[in-house]
C-alpha cells in the first residue's frame, strides 16, 4: 500500500480551519516525553502554552478530536525537581487531554506520590499489563477505553514498559507486570472481537527502539493482529514521515495487514497528528503527519488559565535559571552515548569518590582507595552550551535522586558490565579507564594502563540506581556496599562545579572516547 504523507508544516491559526477540514473524520493528536518542558525552549521550540494554542486550533477546526498523551511528561527540568509534580499534572488537565498512560519517569517519586497525582488526572488512564491491586495507585487504572464517534467505535489500551532494570524496584513496589506485546494482542482481540470495536489504537511506553533486550512498537507491530495504530514513547524517536527509510511508519502485522507506528521526539517539540477517514477504515487510509511546537503565537492565543496558574511557579524558576554558578569553555551533547558530556560525569564520579575516601581513611586508615568512577549516561538530560552554566541548567540535567555509592566489586562483574554498556554504545566511565570492543561482545577493560583482573576486587565510585544493577547492567549488583551519601549527586555537582570556579577553573571535559575498536 502506497502512501503519501505530508512532513512537516508550520501554520497559523487562520489557516488551521482549511487545513485540517474534513468531513466523518476523526484527529488523534498525540505527544509523548515531553518531561517537564513546560517553558519554550532557547530555539523557540516547544512549551506548552504554544502546545495549547494548536490543540485549540484543531479542536475549533475539527468535530472529532482527541487528545492522547503517551507517557513521560514529567522529570527533566526545575519543574519537576522543585515541585514534583505539582505543576506538570494541573497544566495537562488544563490542556484536556483526553487518554493518558504512564511513562517510567512517573514513578521517579515512589507510587504513592504517582497515585496521589494520577487519582486527580482527568480524562481515560490506561494501563493493560500493570497490576496495582497491592498498590496505593488500586483502581485508578483501566485496560482500555472505548469512544464512540458516530457510529464509529474506536477502541484504545495503554500498554507500559517493563520496569525491570529501569526503575528503582523500590519505586514501583507490589506492582505485577505483564508482558506488553501477549496484553496488547490480548486487550486488541477483546476489544475488536467481543466489543466490536471498528479501529483499535495501542497508547505504548516501550519504545519504537531498544538498547536493551525489551520489544518494542516495531516488534508489536509484526507481532499483533488486531491492532491499527500504534502511538508510543520513551525511546525519544520522531518518526518522521517524511523520511521512511529511516523511521518507517508502516509495518505488516502477523496476518500481513498494515499497522501506523507514530512517535513525536521529545520535549514537546511536535504535536503528532492523525487524520482518520471513518467511512473507509477497511482502506485504513490513515494520514500521519505532525505540527511543530514554535513561538510563533501572539501572546493573546495564549490560554489565560494556565498562564495564570504558571506564574509563581516560573517566577522560581526563573530565579534558579539564572543564578550563574561556572563557564564551560565548550559545547557538550547529552545524547551522545560517548565524548565530552559522559567523560566529565564519569570523571566527577571519580574526583568526588576520591574525595569522600581520603576523608574516611582519616578516620579509618583501612578505607581503600577508589580506583574509578563511573555514572550512567541516560543521567544527563540536557547538553551544555559553551559560556555560563547555571544552578537550574545543571539541575535540569542531572534531575534524577541518585546518591554516590562507593562500592567493592570483583573484576569480573564489572567487565560483564562493560560488555552491557559496550553494546550499548559506551558510557560514562572515568578518565583513566579504556574499553576496547572485540567481535562477538567481548571486551577487554583497561584501568590505568594495566588490564583488569576479572578476580581481584576494585572499588567503585558510582550511583545507587547503577549499583543495584539497573540500566541493564545487572552484574554491578553483585557489590559490597562501602559508603553511601546523604546528598543527591546533582548537588554534589553543584558543589563540584563551585570548587573549580573557585579555583578560577572551567568546565572542559575529554573529548577522546573512552570506549573504542583496538588497533590492529
């Protein structure tokens, strides 16, 4: 089936009216990830009250509308750090979003916390493969939701990723998983077999790719027979439609049928778009495509509401925004698995492990020596521009509560570690360690130019979340704990960065990977 699909676009209130009039159609619009951004960006991109000016638009222009979020809309910037929740949930009521699932990030704060604020979230919260009856958030969730338009039904089933190795077990404590794709086919066949539903839409957190072992939306697309669209999460992906051989969107199900798989990035940058012909669903001649989310808007178009509710929050902020802590001489990417950004983490981990043991051995002698450092890149959430660096800009990108743990390991378990993060693309590891990456899987660890030895014991300077065994890195729970801090890393940082502008120094880090091919 060949189709044609329109990129991307930017229009006007004006123009949204022509644009998007159709008649017996319905519109999903959809975001996912979009973490705490609720100010637009630098780049003028993003933010939600722009947000709420487009679905607005649409909904004028359009009969039926709806509105579906896929998970993660909170933890990433000061919003959530300083308010946990407080603003991100309000705001999204206030945009009226009509089907909600959970991303991992909200269980960030405990499920107590998730079930406080989801029992509040208005609108359909889906969720088919996690089980809460042990938990506090019992009853708020439903497999599905079914929507009528016209005579039309359009059955949706919220589908959640596997928790395991991703989130703190402590955070999602008494809640049972289920495999995504056997709920998802199982909920699909229910809804369009007993419950007639003419259209069924999976809403999933797991990803259109993995960099663990987890299936994704491609892999339930191929897998599934009952499903039609599937709009997705947590993997961060815009899948653009207008370059499908990179991002394809159409996939063949088990019984050779298309199935649409839609993702919007990250941040709010794009609100997802999905133009349904209900009198020809057979054809299943689905028009995908996606708004940019610009600054472009008079401040007028702007939902009164919620700005109103915003201001105190941003008010604070702003304040932390602004507070200039330190100079970095260079550009860092945080989405690099690789280079500067993860090399100046891995080497914090190592300066600030150092530190805490030459202050135990003052009082106990027996205390060893930490012989490196190492935290993990999904950590680092946003880049750093070269110039100033401000307390809410490394706020925002180390917003987790991880705490530094220094811990004892055998060789062995942190070279299977290394294998992990190998296939993974690198991590960020301390400056005096070197990953060479062998055919096969196999890798051989350098520390301070001599190879580990998978039988002798090291000491770690580390975070909690990573020696527990999570991220995939399973071995590095195999640890005997030594120390562990009171304080969040991010204020360690904080502390970290002060000392060197104290010092009169600058933020550089390495620009040389640390994980790489050998020489032959």
């Amino acid at each position: 089936m060949k189709k044609k699909f329109l990129s991307s676009f930017i229009i006007t209130l004006s123009g949204l009216s022509a644009a998007f009039a159709v008649a017996d159609n319905l519109v999903i619009l959809h975001t996912n990830d979009t973490h705490s951004n609720i100010d637009v960006a630098p780049d003028g991109t993003g933010g939600i009250l722009p947000r709420k000016a487009i679905v607005d638009s649409v909904r004028k222009a359009e009969k039926n509308v709806i509105l579906v979020d896929a998970g993660d809309m909170v933890q990433g910037t000061l919003y959530f750090n300083y308010f946990r929740g407080d603003v991100e949930y309000p705001l999204f009521n206030m945009m009226e979003y009509d089907i909600r699932i959970l991303g991992n990030h909200e269980f960030d704060n405990g499920i107590k916390e998730l079930a406080d604020h989801w029992k509040n979230v208005k609108g359909a919260r889906l969720s088919a493969n996690y089980d809460f009856s042990d938990t506090p958030a019992k009853g708020i969730f439903e497999p599905y939701v079914i929507k009528k338009i016209g005579k039309r039904k359009v059955g949706f089933i919220g589908i959640n990723i596997d928790p395991a190795s991703l989130i703190a077990t402590e955070s999602y404590a008494g809640m049972k998983y289920s495999d995504a794709i056997e709920a998802a086919n199982k909920w699909a066949s229910y809804l369009k077999n007993d419950k007639k539903c003419d259209l069924v839409v999976a809403v999933t957190h797991i990803g259109y790719v993995s960099d663990v072992d987890k299936k994704t939306d491609q892999d339930l697309a191929r897998e599934s027979k009952d499903i039609d669209i599937i709009i997705g999460g947590h993997s961060h992906t815009f899948v653009d439609p207008a370059t499908p051989e990179k991002t394809p969107h159409w996939f063949e199900n088990a019984d050779g049928k298309p199935v649409l798989v839609a993702q919007t990035g990250r941040y709010g940058k794009n609100v997802g778009y999905i133009n349904i012909d209900l009198d020809k669903l057979s054809e299943k001649n689905f028009e995908y495509r996606y708004i940019p989310v610009t600054d472009r808007f008079e401040e007028a178009q702007y939902d009164k509401n919620m700005q109103a509710f915003l201001a105190p929050y941003k008010h604070k902020v702003d304040s932390v925004n602004n507070h200039k802590i330190g100079v970095s001489t260079m550009a860092m990417e945080n989405n690099s698995r690789t280079g500067a950004y993860p090399n100046w983490a891995g080497d914090f981990a190592l300066w600030y492990g150092r530190h805490v043991a030459d202050s135990l051995r003052a009082q106990t002698p027996s205390f060893p020596q930490v012989d490196f450092g190492m935290v993990n890149v999904g950590g680092i959430r946003q880049p750093m521009k070269e110039g100033a660096v401000t307390e809410g800009q490394i706020l925002s990108t180390f917003p987790f509560s991880n705490f530094i743990r220094i811990v004892k390991l055998k060789g062995k378990d942190f070279i299977d570690a290394m294998k992990v993060a190998a296939s993974k693309g690198g991590e960020a590891v301390s400056g005096n360690l070197r990953v060479l990456k062998y055919p096969g899987g196999n890798v051989k660890v350098i520390l301070d130019g001599y190879e580990i030895d998978p039988e002798k014991e090291y000491t770690l300077s580390t975070i909690d979340y990573i020696s527990n065994g999570n991220d995939g890195l399973t071995s590095l729970a195999n640890n005997q704990l030594l120390w562990s801090d009171k304080e969040k890393m991010n204020v360690r940082i904080l502390e970290y960065i002060n000392h060197l502008t104290s010092l009169g120094l600058p933020i550089q880090g390495e620009t040389a990977p640390r994980f790489l091919d050998p020489i032959e």
